[in-house]
C-alpha cells in the first residue's frame, strides 16, 4: 500500500513539475518577434578570391539598375585590376596601429605576398574561414528559417551556423570560436544577428583584416527584391579597429542549386590534388 501511495505522489510530482515548467520554457520563445520576412534559400555571394568588404550602399530604391551596377562593383581579380589600372574602392577599415602592423604583415591580396599569406593566414591550413569572412567565400549557402532559429548552411567547409531567435541573450561565459555565438531579432524585414564570442585566429576577409577575441558582429540580412540578399555588417573590436565600421555584400538567389558537399583540405587527406575550373574545386552542383 505504501509503495502505491509513493508511486501516486511521485507521478503527481512530476505532472506538476512539467506543467510548471512549460510556462517558463516558452516564456522566452514567446516574447521573440516572429519572422516578417523569407530569407530561405540558397544564395550565392558576388565576390571573388581578392574581394574586400564593400561599403553599404543606399538602401532605398533598389531598381534593377542599382542591382546591376553594385553587383559589378566588386574587387576584381588581379589580372584585370593589372590591366585596368585598379579596381572599385573597397570599405575603408579604420585599422588601429595593433591591426595595421598585422595587416601588413599578412601582405596583399594582389598575389605579390602570395607565399607568405598562405603561410600566415588560418584558413589556408585547412582551419574554419570563420565569421564573418565565410560570407565572403565563393561558395553557396543555403538559409533554413525555424520559429525558433536561422540555420545557415555553408557549403564551403560544410559550415553549420546557428542564430537563435527564440529571445534568449548570449551566455554569460560565451566562450572563443570560430563562429562566436548569435542571436537575432526581426526588424521589419530585415533580420538582426548580434555575435559575439570570438577567437583571434580568423580574418574578416581575404585581404588579411584581423580582428581580436573582442569583435562583436551587427549583421543585417535582408532581402532587397526577389532574387538578391543585402547582408550589411557593423564591425567593433576596440583593439583591431579605431572606430565601428560598416561593410556589406550582395547575394543572389538560386532556386534551382542544392548545396554541396566541400571537405576542408580533401586534397590533402587524399594525397593528391582535387580537379579544379578557376581556382575553385569541381563540384557536381545538383538541381532540385
């Protein structure tokens, strides 16, 4: 009897427990602004391998022809900034003398460094590129919207990021990655990420820009027409940076692309080089 009486109590106690709990387990998600707009897809930045981050455009009106004229104004490769005599103004990084003296350093992206640059830069010893700089690598990825979070799915490296939007802050002891830790918040259209938590092991770019373990990322993602994604990013690092700065990119849409699969340093793990088209593994893109 008494055993019967201490199985009724505990189940008791534990219906309890998680009618309780369940209040506060969606306390948080509830208070999260839904989604007010559709990032979801597979899209695909307009950079190449010397590009810097651009600086934000005018965001009102975007007609077809301003689409057209920011999508060319990318760095372009060296050969034809040797031909032409330069290239588009990239954003101008307000380096403090800390970074500066990295940045040289790490020399240019224009190929006159090339050896030291792949001595010295993270990503071409097959580590993470890290955030922000795999927005700007030349691979697809792919946005998945959840109530809850924004997963983006980066073919290069097979990167996996998350951004909770269920209203939760960041950790108290966020710790020091690759990718940092984000939370994100809707503002109209466009979807605030807020990240923190950095290493100082990556670049913010293929130029060489450093960064320290302060960073802290605003990244704003929104969809300026149908086909094109605006991703605009606030950069502030105290040590790496003598004021915040804004830099952006544009990506286009490819309904019909799925990613792919991109093993870091595959070469390497094989022992002999992967088939390559201009500088870029092959990779046998499938449609939907």
């Amino acid at each position: 009897m008494r055993t019967s009486l201490f199985g009724a109590f505990l189940v008791a106690l534990t219906v309890s427990v998680i009618i309780h709990a369940q209040p506060a387990q969606k306390s948080a998600a509830a208070s999260a602004p839904a989604a007010t707009a559709d990032l979801s897809g597979v899209w695909m930045p307009n950079v190449n391998y010397t590009s810097y981050w651009e600086p934000p455009p005018e965001t009102e009106p975007w007609t077809k022809e301003k689409i057209g004229q920011y999508r060319e104004n990318v760095p372009r490769p060296r050969a034809a900034r040797q031909a032409t005599g330069g290239g588009p103004r990239p954003a101008v990084v307000p380096m403090t003398a800390w970074a500066e003296a990295i940045f040289k350093y790490n020399g240019t992206p224009d190929g006159a460094d090339e050896g030291r640059r792949n001595e010295v830069d993270s990503y071409s010893h097959c580590s993470p590129p890290g955030v922000p700089r795999n927005w700007a690598i030349r691979r697809p990825y792919e946005i998945i919207q959840e109530p809850h979070r924004v997963l983006i799915l980066f073919e290069g490296d097979h990167w996996v990021r998350q951004i909770w939007t269920d209203g939760r802050g960041h950790p108290p002891n966020v710790g020091r990655t690759w990718g940092g830790h984000s939370i994100g918040k809707w503002d109209g259209d466009t979807l605030v990420v807020d990240t923190v938590g950095f290493n100082d092991k990556s670049w913010i770019d293929i130029a060489g820009h450093p960064h320290s373990e302060a960073l802290h990322l605003t990244e704003r993602l929104r969809r300026v027409d149908p086909d094109h994604l605006l991703i605009t990013i606030t950069f502030e690092d105290p040590k790496a940076f003598t004021k915040p700065w804004t830099g952006s990119l544009l990506a286009a849409l490819h309904p019909d692309w799925v990613i792919g699969e991109v093993i870091p340093c595959e070469d390497a793990i094989l022992g002999h080089p992967i088939p390559k088209i201009s500088g870029m593994p092959i990779i046998l893109r499938p449609k939907r």
